[in-house]
C-alpha cells in the first residue's frame, strides 16, 4: 500500500517526502479533531471505578 502511495506522489524525492508528511498529518488530524471524539461517547470507557 505505501509503495502503491509512493509511486503515485508527484516530483522528486524531496516533494514525495513533504507530500507524504502532509498526508499523515492530515490523517492524524482528522483522527484526532473528528473521528475520535465521535467514536468517545460510543466507548464503554467512561465508567471506570475500584470498589
């Protein structure tokens, strides 16, 4: 799969690295700022307690 994304970013080594840094921030940040805090109230992590 990455070998699939890494042919098909566009000019040399240089840009392909910038490009693909960017990506994956862009995948973290969409991780983080939408589908996490979506996926939370879901999450049977909220009542935790030691009796």
């Amino acid at each position: 799969m990455y070998v699939w994304i890494w042919r098909h970013l566009p000019g040399p080594t240089a840009v392909r690295v910038g490009t693909a840094v960017a990506l994956a921030v862009g995948v973290v940040a969409l991780l983080m700022f939408v589908i996490f805090p979506w996926l939370e109230p879901l999450l049977p992590f909220n009542n935790v307690t030691a009796e």
